[in-house]
C-alpha cells in the first residue's frame, strides 16, 4: 500500500487517494513517518529509537522501534528502507509531503525574476496552512517534541523569508495586489510584525486603497500599543503621514 497524501503543515493528514487512513496503531507510527519524510536522511535504529522513546534503555527503546516497524510496513513497505542498522524513506515517495515540496519550492524558485516565477512562489507560499505539526504531541517522547518545535520555527522562517522576496518583487514590478496577499499571508504568521504592516500600508497605498491602508496604520499602533506597549518606528509613522498627505 502506498500512501499518496500527506499534509503536515496544519493539523496532521495522511490519506489515500484522497480517502483519510485509519490504520495507525499509535501516535509514534506517525512520528516515525513524519520524521523520516521531513529530514530525508537515512538514520541508525539507535537514534531513531532513542528519539521516539524516552525508554529506561536504549535495547527497550529498540524493541518499541521493531514493533512499530512491523505494523508499519504492513502498510507502508514499499515507501521505507528498512535495513538491520538503519531506516530511511524512499526520496520520490517524500514528495507527497506538503512541508518536503514547500521547502523544495522555496529552494528551487529563489527570488522570482519574472511573473511566471512569482505565481510559482505563491502558489508554494500557499501550501503553508500553518504550523509544522499543529497540535500534535507525542507523550514520552521529549526529544521528538524538542525536534517538532525547532522544524517549526525553522518553517515559519523560511516561509517568511519567501513572503519577503514575493513582496520584494511585487514592489519592483510593480504588483500591489500580489504583494498585498504576500504581506497578508506575513501577518497571519506573525501579527505583531512592524515590518509586515509596513509593506502593507505601502501596497495598499500604491494600488489606490488609501484609506485601507491608513486604517493599517491606525491598527498598527493599536497592536502594538496592547501588545507591547511601544509605538511604531519613525520610518513607518512617516510613511503613513506621506500617505495621509
């Protein structure tokens, strides 16, 4: 059985053809997938099991890897490598994994030099539904969790990064409304952003929406004042000023 679909970027999916999979034993079968999809590499049982399994010991560690390997390739036998000292993925059936073709995306495009490489951006941008692991904790398993928060922050990081270059475009070409999406997208991340606001205002102010983008300013300071109880950068109250005429 082949899995086609996995959706980690979010709340956790795996399906089949479209059709949600029920056949996991535990929350560590899907760790282990998870893990593996998402580093690409090939690893020792040793580190593996020692990753999902706060165990008393390092052979009942491996016990638990063996019994979760047997349920797993039940199912999953032609997508993993399975030797006696090391497990790994198959690198073409990682490609089903919304964060593994996110990152591959951003790579592979870099900064758009033309229209048709700036929809290819977004359109990865958009494969970002949130978090890497939204919500999912795996119980006696501190190092997985531990890993699970730095993919995380890692993600979110790179995704930004590609925001930035989308919006760096959209102000050269320019495209407001691309960069107005791109600048949107920036700030269901990270809300208390000054410098995502301050690309917005700007857009906004260049396709015509002087008043929406006045009201970001003014929403601006709102959040930043409840939030953090500082004012915005000079630069940014004097772009809203420019604006404001």
């Amino acid at each position: 059985m082949c899995i086609r679909d996995r959706t980690l970027l979010g709340q956790v999916a795996i399906a089949q053809h479209g059709e949600p999979l029920a056949r996991f034993r535990s929350q560590t079968e899907i760790a282990l997938l998870v893990y593996l999809a998402q580093t690409g590499q090939t690893h020792s049982r040793e580190a593996v099991a020692d990753l999902l399994w706060d165990a008393s010991s390092t052979a009942q560690s491996l016990s638990n890897l063996r019994t979760a390997l047997t349920r797993l390739r039940a199912h999953t036998a032609d997508e993993l490598l399975v030797t006696r000292k090391t497990i790994a993925m198959r690198p073409e059936r990682r490609q089903a994994v919304d964060s593994v073709r996110l990152q591959s995306d951003l790579q592979a495009i870099g900064a758009p030099e033309s229209p048709a490489a700036a929809q290819r951006l977004a359109a990865a941008l958009r494969l970002y539904q949130g978090d890497f692991l939204a919500g999912f904790y795996l119980p006696g398993a501190r190092r997985f969790n531990e890993w699970v928060v730095v993919e995380q922050e890692h993600l979110r990081q790179q995704v930004i990064a590609g925001l930035q270059r989308l919006i760096t475009y959209a102000l050269e070409r320019p495209d407001p409304p691309l960069g107005i999406a791109a600048a949107r997208q920036w700030l269901a991340i990270d809300e208390l952003s000054e410098t995502a606001h301050a690309q917005l205002i700007h857009l906004l102010a260049l396709n015509g929406q002087v008043t929406a983008a006045l009201a970001q300013g003014t929403r601006l300071v709102r959040l930043l004042g409840d939030e953090l109880g500082i004012p915005p950068q000079p630069a940014t109250v004097q772009l809203v000023e420019r604006i404001n005429g």
